[in-house]
C-alpha cells in the first residue's frame, strides 16, 4: 500500500484536498476515536466511530444527528464546521485503513484550542453556554416524536431479569442489588410521569456538558460533538444543563451557576417557560440507563475490550456522576429557586428528594458500586 494510503483515502471521500504528512492521533477523544489531518487547504478534525449497532451508536442515529448539526452551523451557532461526505448529504464514510481494517469516520475542519474539563467554570462560561444552548432551541426544529414516546424506561421486568442474572453472576454485590428497584420503580414512575407533557419537542444538541466544549485561542467557546443530537423537550435541557454545568456530577451544585446558567438562556431568548415538577425526567432517565449499563458491564454482559477498558475510568466517571441522581429532589428545589417554577415543583421536589435520599442511604450502596466499576 503506497504511502499515506489512510490519509489520502479520507480526503477522497470527503473532498479535503491533497494530505500532508501523517494523520496523528489526539488525546482528548474518550468515547471515540479523535484525529488531526493537515492537507493542503487546512488541518481537520477526523473522528473514528467506535459503531455499536445494538446501541447507542448506530450509523443512522449518527446520520440522523447530522442534520440538526448542519442545522445549528448554517445558523451561526458557534461550533466546529462539520464535512459531508463529498458529494452527499451523510457524515459517516468508510475508509480502508493500511492494515486493511476499517474506519468509520466523519470530519469536522479543526479549531485550535482546548477541550474543557469536568469541573465548574463558574458564572461567565456558565451564562455564556446558556446562550448558546437557547439560540440551537430558537431554531425550533420539529423532532416529530411525542415526549411519551422519547423518554426511555426499561420497566419492572427488564430490572427484575437483571436482578435474576445480577445474583447468578459473582458480583460481590449480587444480594443488595434487588433492594434497589423499588427505589428504581419509583425513578421510573416519575420519568413516566413526565409522558403526558405536550411540549412539542425540537431537535437538540443532547449532550452539551463540559467535556463536549473547547475554548479556542481567542477564547470563544464551540460546541463540539453533536453525535448523539435529537429530540429534548426545551425545559427538560434547560434543567438538567443548569444541573450539569453547576456540578451536580461532582458533588454538590453551585446554585449560583444554575442560576446564571438559566439567566443566560434567557437573555439568548430561550424560553420562558416555568419549569414544571417533572422536567428532570429526561435527566433522571440517563443516569438510571447509566446504571443500569454499567451494572451489566460489571457482570460481564457488556463486552470489555481493550479500547473499552482504556475508556473504562471514563466509565467510572460516568458511574460515579449517577451519584447525582441523590441530588435531584434538591435540584428540583433549586431550579425553582432560579425563578422558575411553582410551590407545587417545590413540594414534589421535597417528596423526590426523600426517594432519592432514600438511595443514598439505603441498599445502593453508590460509592461501594463505584469502587466496584472502577476495579474492572
Ligand atoms: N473540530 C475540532 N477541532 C479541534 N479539536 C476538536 C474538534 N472537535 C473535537 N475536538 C477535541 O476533541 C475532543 C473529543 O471530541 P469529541 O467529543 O467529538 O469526541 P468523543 O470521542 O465523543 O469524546 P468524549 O467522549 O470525550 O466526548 C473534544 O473534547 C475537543 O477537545
Ligand atoms: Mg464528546
């Protein structure tokens, strides 16, 4: 195979121009594969996809993000200009690596910079995030799905079957886990709680925390990582962004972040909606998926691959976040403390802040669990 075969085969699909020199790997990429490629006109961002076609990542879910992604470019949302596939309208190509494997990868034109970090940036890149967050909504794009349908629970039998194979398997934990899912029950019982909302959903980013930000050399901040982009319910992103960026994964949250966080979407012209009692269901979903993932991992349903175990402490991360899933009673308290509910959210954030606290003390066990994943 002739010299740079890899890079010159990704700038044929994507139409970059000739390569120069070696495509180089780029450290910050955890879930996927991240890579910089010099060419003649510019360097660009190539990203391999780890595809799991019986999960998350599916290459119709990733080409179905791409159009809310082009979307938000076209708009002047602040963000990484993202590469077609030449000639088409699809993000994902296959390519034909030296070694005669192959890469799923798309393209975006690199931005010098730096990813941020999984800590509290406080009220200035707080406000400004929100901002950006509510000019993607002002673009209202129609997600054509009900919120009944959108939100995910896997239900009392799917749990209780874990359970059976959770004791089967030498967790060391196997016994405690059953005494969860009643308190799972009830996690789920309010995400579906949250099925009769009829706010229309719009196309959203889904995953704009910290991780998915860099600051570039002019400190501007952009939007990265639009891969798992699709339906959000406006207040439920609202809610659970102003919980994420105020370090709700971390500990306890800096209220004054979850308000300079929703004063900023409003001053970008985000809705103003008052935030109803169930709007942390789409939050409150992820992190019991979450769990529920990585309790199959921990018993070897998931496979653990090298590169899975590399991304393993990223995983533990994750898990130890779920931890925040204890703070969401609280959190409902607090959002409205940020102008933006009623007593009635207050009073049912109370009686889900005893659920969760209930968690936290009772049979999960969390940091146990933890230890546990972080072991793998
Ligand atoms: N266009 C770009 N130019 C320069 N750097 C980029 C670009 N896009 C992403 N990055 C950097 O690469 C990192 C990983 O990108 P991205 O989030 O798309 O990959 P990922 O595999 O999903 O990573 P993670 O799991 O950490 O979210 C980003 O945090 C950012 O710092
Ligand atoms: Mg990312």
């Amino acid at each position: 195979m002739s010299h740079f075969a890899f890079e010159q085969a990704i700038c044929t699909a994507f139409d970059l121009g000739a390569p120069v020199g070696e495509i180089t790997p780029v450290v910050s990429g955890l879930t996927h594969r991240m890579w910089r490629l010099e060419t003649e006109r510019r360097a660009f961002a190539v990203k391999e996809i780890s595809i799991d076609s019986s999960g998350a990542w599916t290459i119709d879910r990733i080409e179905r993000a791409f159009t809310p992604e082009r979307a938000a470019f076209d708009a002047g949302v602040p963000m990484p200009r993202p590469v077609p596939v030449a000639g088409t309208n699809t993000c994902l190509a296959e390519v034909r690596r030296d070694n005669g494997s192959i890469a799923t990868v798309r393209v975006h034109e690199w931005m010098e910079g730096e990813g941020l970090q999984r800590i509290v940036y406080g009220a200035d890149f707080a406000g400004r995030v929100g901002q950006v967050i509510a000019r993607i909504h002002g673009l209202a794009m129609d997600a054509g799905v009900t919120q009944a349908k959108a939100l995910v629970t896997l239900g009392e039998d799917h749990w209780r079957s874990l359970a059976e194979r959770v004791e089967r398997s030498d967790a060391e934990w196997k016994w405690e886990f059953r005494a969860i899912l009643p308190t799972v029950g009830e996690i789920e019982g309010y995400v579906d709680s949250a099925r009769g909302d009829d706010t229309p959903l719009i196309l959203g980013h889904r995953d704009a925390d910290q991780k998915n930000w860099m600051k570039t050399t002019d400190k501007e901040l952009l939007l990265v990582d639009w891969d798992a982009a699709g339906p959000v319910n406006p207040r439920h992103e609202v809610a659970s962004l102003a919980l994420t960026w105020s370090g709700v994964h971390l500990g306890e949250p800096d209220w004054k972040v979850v308000r300079v966080w929703i004063a900023g979407y409003r001053e970008g012209g985000g809705v103003e909606d008052v935030i109803r009692p169930t709007d942390l269901a789409e939050f409150v979903a992820v992190l019991s998926q979450w769990f529920e993932y990585n309790a199959r991992r921990a018993i070897g349903e998931r496979p653990a691959d090298d590169a899975e175990r590399k991304r393993s402490g990223h995983r533990a991360a994750g898990v130890q976040g779920s931890a925040a899933v204890f703070a969401v009673g609280r959190a409902v308290d607090t959002v409205a403390c940020a102008g933006m509910t009623t007593t009635d959210a207050v009073r049912c954030g109370r009686w889900r802040g005893r659920a969760f606290r209930g968690i936290a003390g009772g049979s999960l066990r969390p940091s146990k669990m933890f230890r546990l994943r972080l072991s793998l």
